[in-house]
C-alpha cells in the first residue's frame, strides 16, 4: 500500500529514536552519578534493597562511634579507678606504719592527717568524675540514674552492651526509720520532708553519708558534712540539707513537667529546704526520688588510723575496698576489650555491606561505556533511517501520470 498522510515506517523510525534516547539519556545519567539506580524506575527492587543497606551502613557507622564513645567514657573511669588504687595503697601503707608502736599517738595523729585527706580524695574523685557533663562514679550516672551505663553497639534495636560502673564514694551505709512527705507551698515551690531520722539529732550517725535527691531524672548529691549534722542538732531530729542554687539550676533542665518549671524558676531565688530518708517518693512532682546512697568504699568510711587498733582495722577495710576497686577495674578492662573488638567487627560488616550496596547500585563504567557506544550508534542510526523514511513518500511523485 502506498500512503502519504500515514509514514508508517517513519513511526517506526520515531519510535525506535525515543526509545533508544530515553536509554541513552538514563545511561548518561549513569555515567554522570556514578549510580546505576538514579530513580526508582531503573531497577525497584534494587533501589529496596540499596535503601535498606544505606539504613544498615549508616546505623552500623554511627555504632561504631558509641563503641568507641564507650570505650573513652570506661578509659575516663578506670583511669579514676586507677588513682583510687594508688590512694589506698598509700593509706594501707599508712596503716602498716602505724600498727607498729614505735609510733606514738602523736605520730600516729599526723599519719591520720594524711590518711583522712587521702579518703577525702577519693570521695571528691567519685563526686566530680565526669563523661560529657554526667557523673560516671557516683552511682548517679546512666540512663536509669543507678550507675547502669547501656552502650548502643548495633544498628538495630536491643543490640547493647551494658555495663554497672561502682559508686566509689566512701560513704557510710544509714540504718534509721521515718516518715516522708510532699508539701505544695503555695504555687511557688514543694517542700520535701522527712522526719524522725534516728541519731541525726545526737551526732555522728548520719557524718559522711551521702544524700542523694532526683527530679525529672537528674541526681543531684550531698555528702553530709559536721556542719550540717551541728545544724540537725540545733533543730531537732530531722536533716535539713540545703541545695544549693547552683545545684537547682542542674535540676531546672528537661525533662520538666512543663507546668511546673515556672514554680521551679520562681524558687530559685530562694532554696530548696530536703530533709531526706530512703524511699521513692510517688507523689507531687511525680518523678522525685530520695535517699540515702553507700558508696562500694563503704568499709573504709568510718576507717582512722589514730591508734594502734584502729590502724589495724584500717588495714582490714582497705584490703577489703582494694578488692572491690580490683574486682571493678577488671570489670570496665573486661569490657573495654569487648568494645574494640565490638567496633572492629561493626566495621568490617559495615565494609561488607557497602560492598553489596555498590553492586546493586553503582554504576559499572566498562559495561556503562560499551553501551554508551552501542546506544549512540544506535541513535545515529535511528536518525538516518527516520530521515530516509521521511524522504520515502516523495516517491509518489515519481508514479507515472
């Protein structure tokens, strides 16, 4: 049949360009990326499977930090550890010197001196070690406030190493009983109160303990000094602790019930009058914790060296707190080491993985290039043939008359 307003082999032609040039388009788009999957179109379910990698890859890198992250934060921790250690190597060294008795009390009294600066030491290393502003050695630190640090070591949910750092504050255990209560002073601050805390008001029952108060999950602590045990005395059987306005301003950061972080504000000039005992509070604001913490050192808290006999019960308790700080410097080494090799295995899945995703989604310049070639001769092709195709129904004209 021979047709002018219908060219089918021109069509043909057309056809055949638009289809060689949308590959030619997508191969130059290709060759420009350096990705074989630019759009969901060129392969779907390679671009699936190159996401859900890129998910893995980049959750396995980020792993990889807080592995390492961990492994500085229990570094930080067991190099504070390590100065407890040569601490109460030194004070046994002071007890073994005054256990002998060519010490006279006098001697022994200036052995003390140092003995009881070297225990303040320690106590003030646990209270002011810190990892990225949190306490580490306090018993305070971690997500749930107790010491329990969880480090995320895999892309993907539950895939932790967990790790309970030791308070190692020298402070007494508390024996006593009381009541506790709340009270809203008007809407300007709450009044936390405990009563009838056995010996606070006699004297030293309470000297050294650590008081310890949680809002909205931040821990404040407060090691009970002799002034304060004066003050109980002078105000009946109940300890009045002050937090200082320093500490309150810790305390005045998210996560705040948002109505009551004006009231919270508004006090700040003031202060916040806690006298404390063990328990959980469970009442306004909601989330406020007290108590009484002990430290992993307790056995040398009450420990001197004035006298032969206390030095010789002195050597007993530090033999006893060299054991715990041992027993908890093996524990973070312990887990350092699995923390490095944690990370190193995260990286060589990471690596395997980038691996794969560069086969599904990046482009292979050799195969690209060759049909690059192709395409564009296909194209030039194309070209000619739709311009010969075009030429073909002016073979009509030729048609005898």
């Amino acid at each position: 049949m021979t047709a002018i307003n219908t060219n089918t082999m021109s069509l043909y032609a057309e056809q055949a360009a638009n289809t060689n040039s949308r590959a030619l388009a997508s191969i130059m788009q290709q060759l420009s990326t350096g990705k074989g999957i630019n759009n969901a179109v060129d392969d779907v379910a390679g671009m699936a499977i190159s996401a859900r990698l890129t998910s893995q890859i980049r959750g396995l890198a980020q792993a990889v930090r807080n592995a390492n992250d961990g492994i500085s934060l229990l570094q930080t921790a067991e190099g504070a550890t390590g100065q407890v250690t040569n601490m109460l190597q030194r004070m046994r060294e002071l007890a073994v010197q005054a256990s002998n008795d060519t010490n006279n009390d006098r001697d022994r009294g200036f052995l003390d001196g140092e003995f009881q600066q070297l225990k303040a030491e320690i106590n003030r290393i646990a209270q002011n070690t810190e990892w990225n502003g949190a306490h580490i050695l306090d018993g305070s630190g971690g997500q749930g406030g107790d010491g329990g640090f969880v480090f995320q070591v895999g892309a993907n949910a539950d895939q932790t190493i967990q790790i309970s750092l030791p308070n190692m504050q020298a402070a007494p255990e508390v024996q006593h009983s009381g009541y506790a209560a709340i009270m809203m002073i008007s809407n300007t601050y709450c009044w936390v109160e405990f009563g009838n805390l056995d010996g606070v008001g006699e004297g030293q029952d309470h000297l050294g303990v650590v008081a310890q108060l949680t809002f909205g999950g931040k821990t404040v602590q407060h090691q009970i000094t002799q002034d304060d045990i004066d003050k109980a005395a002078e105000g009946g059987d109940a300890l009045s602790l002050t937090v200082s306005q320093g500490l309150m301003a810790k305390l005045n950061t998210p996560p705040w019930n948002e109505k009551y972080s004006a009231s919270i504000d508004a006090f700040m000039s003031n202060y916040l009058r806690v006298e404390l005992k063990s328990g959980v509070i469970q009442s306004w604001p909601t989330d406020v914790e007290a108590g009484f913490t002990t430290g992993n050192l307790a056995e040398i808290a009450a420990s001197a060296i004035g006298s032969g006999a206390s030095a010789h019960d002195a050597l007993q308790s530090i033999d006893s707190a060299l054991q715990s700080v041992n027993a908890s410097r093996a524990n973070m080494g312990a887990v350092i080491s699995r923390l490095q090799f944690a990370s190193d295995n995260l990286f060589g899945v990471m690596t395997r993985a980038m691996e794969s995703r560069s086969r599904i989604e990046d482009t292979d310049y050799s195969q690209a290039m060759t049909e690059l070639a192709r395409r564009s001769i296909i194209q030039q092709a194309s070209q000619a043939m739709l311009a010969q195709a075009n030429q073909t129904p002016q073979l009509v004209l030729q048609l005898p008359k």
